[in-house]
C-alpha cells in the first residue's frame, strides 16, 4: 500500500513538472522604465520610456492619474518642466499588462536677478509652462538705457513703471534687451530677423505690423507673457489663494487705483510700494495696465490689471481690456517674462 502511494505521488509530481504555469513572468508585459528616473531637478528633463517587451504599447498620465489603453501613448521623449508625477503601464495583445511605474518630478529653477520663479501647472481651468516672470513692472531707467529715450509721461515720480509705450514699442523694447545681454530674442520681423535695426523705418507706428510679430518663447530672451502666463501668476500660481486681485482681497493694501491715489496724485506710483502676491510679485493689479502678447480682435492686443487712473473693478485679475498694437497712454506699462 505504501508503495502504491509513493508511486502515485512520484506519477503526480512528474505530471506537474512537466506542465508550464499561465502565469509566470514570460506571460506579463516588463514594467516601464523612466530615463532619468524621478527625483528634483534644475533645468527641465527630456524623460524616455521604455520596456524590455517587444511590441509592447506605452501609455501614460502626469496628472496622477492611473494610466490606461484610452491614456496618452508613448511614442517621443516627455518634456517635464514643472512639478508633476509621471506614471506609465505597457500592454500587448496575449500578454498580461505590465505593472504601472510611477515617478515624481520636482524642480528648483534659479530665477534670474528681479524675477521670481513661476512653476507651472493648472490651477483655476489655466495651464503653463514653468517660466519667470519680473517682480517688478519695468521702470524708466532700465527702459531709457535700452532705448534711448524715456517716453513716459510721469518722469520725475522715482523708480516710477515706464509707461506711453505701446505693444509694438515693447516688443522692441524686449528685443533689444535680449541682445544686449547676450541673449537669444523671442521676437522675429517677418522674414527680417531679430534686430530691430534691420526691420521697416517707422514699422511701430502702424498696428496693423502687430501681425509681422512671430514669437519663439522656447528662447532664452525677454518676451511679454501671454494672457495665460500673467493671469496664473497674478493668481498666485500653485501657491493661489483665490483671490479677487493679485496678492489680497483689499486693493487698498496692494494696489495703486483711482480712490487710493489717482484722484489726488494724478500719476503713477513707485513700484513696489505695497505688499507682493503669493509668488513675491508686485503691482499686479494697479498702477499701471500691462501688455501681454495675446490678440484679441483685429489690430488690438490684451493688456491686464488696472491702474493708478481706473477703478477697482478694472484692477480684478478677472477684468480684461484692450487697445491698438500702436496705442500708447500714460496708464499702460510693461512687464517681462523669460522662459525656463
């Protein structure tokens, strides 16, 4: 009986050896792989996916997001600028999906002198890039050393924002800027290039030029944000407290407007006088207008943010306004970003 029993469970473990399992390691897609892996970074990472698998299908998320078959698919390196978790899957057909890898990517830009870092993200229905926007509206001096003649109408209000400068005049402004600092402007004339010395004889004083304007924000150079960039960071970017003007529900406590100054001033006002936003930026809302690169119909471009001569109403983060390429008044001013 003995016998009988240990060749039964001899026959058995014989039968069992010889049979391949359904799921071993060779049925399952190989687990992606991120390159570079995650961790915190100074500059922006081109990451590469890939899988030991064959044919095996890429698909992934950066919004935290579980991916799946309908998420986005794999097929070029994943520019990551801004702080988000990277996660992917692999499938092929016949074969088990491949667990999910998941990675997160932090960065810590080094923003240059007077500009503070803006990560990007989505908040609020918006979403950007990482880029770096200035604290301050450009004021009178620095504009005066690059162009060569100070247009403003409030001159002797110290460390008061430039203003009287249309958008055509800041796009030059911008560019000329760039290449005196050895940087790669954003801004290029039609066919005519970058300088500005070499694009048509009084081109700024017709609107309907704004259209010759291309931008190519990946450049290191001065550019003017687009609606997008300025609305996030007026906001706060990541840091936003949802607030009604930039940095505080009170305008009185960070913003020059019509009731708190214009009435019995009639000018402008130094910069950086009252308290900054969440991101350390300041005059956001009031003082003056700033353009942004945005069209909004016809030969006119977007400016934001209120000023020293408008009500409170104007100085919302909310309120959107307009004028010619070519319009130039003592309300409107500039201010800079750069990309990352």
């Amino acid at each position: 009986m003995i016998r009988k029993l240990f060749s039964f469970a001899l026959l058995l473990l014989l039968f069992l050896s010889g049979c391949k399992s359904t799921t071993g390691p060779d049925d399952r897609v190989q687990k992606p792989d991120f390159s570079p892996g995650e961790g915190t970074f100074t500059t922006p990472q081109s990451v590469i996916i890939t899988t030991a698998t064959p044919g095996a299908t890429i698909y992934y998320t950066t919004d935290g997001s579980t991916p799946n078959s309908d998420s986005m698919e794999y097929s070029n390196p994943i520019l990551i600028n801004c702080d988000l978790t990277l996660k992917a899957i692999c499938m092929k057909e016949g074969m088990a999906d491949s667990p999910i890898r998941s990675g997160t990517y932090r960065f810590h830009f080094q923003a240059p002198e007077g500009f503070v870092t803006v990560m990007g993200g989505y908040v609020s229905g918006i979403s950007v890039n990482s880029f770096y926007m200035a604290k301050y509206e450009v004021t009178q001096t620095p504009y005066t050393e690059v162009m060569g003649k100070n247009p403003s109408y409030f001159q002797s209000v110290e460390n008061a924002p430039v203003e009287r400068v249309s958008w055509l005049k800041a796009i030059e402004y911008c560019n000329r800027r760039s290449i005196l600092e050895g940087l790669n402007p954003c801004y290029t004339y039609g066919s005519m290039g970058s300088n500005p010395d070499d694009w048509p004889e009084k081109w700024f004083l017709y609107a309907a030029n704004h259209t010759n304007i291309h931008c190519s924000s990946q450049n290191t150079g001065y550019r003017l944000p687009t609606e997008a960039e300025w609305v996030y960071a007026a906001r706060g970017g990541l840091l936003t407290n949802g607030y009604v003007f930039s940095g505080g529900n009170n305008l009185n406590e960070l913003g020059w407007y019509w009731d708190n100054w214009g009435q019995e001033h009639l000018s402008t006002h130094s910069v950086g006088a009252l308290i900054p936003n969440e991101l350390g930026i300041f005059d956001m809302s009031g003082n003056v207008w700033e353009w942004c690169w945005d069209i909004h119909s016809g030969t006119n471009r977007v400016h934001l943010g209120g000023s020293w001569v408008h009500s409170d109403s104007t100085c919302a983060i909310s309120f959107r306004c307009f004028n010619a390429a070519n319009y130039a008044s003592h309300y409107i001013g500039i201010r800079l970003v750069r990309s990352v």
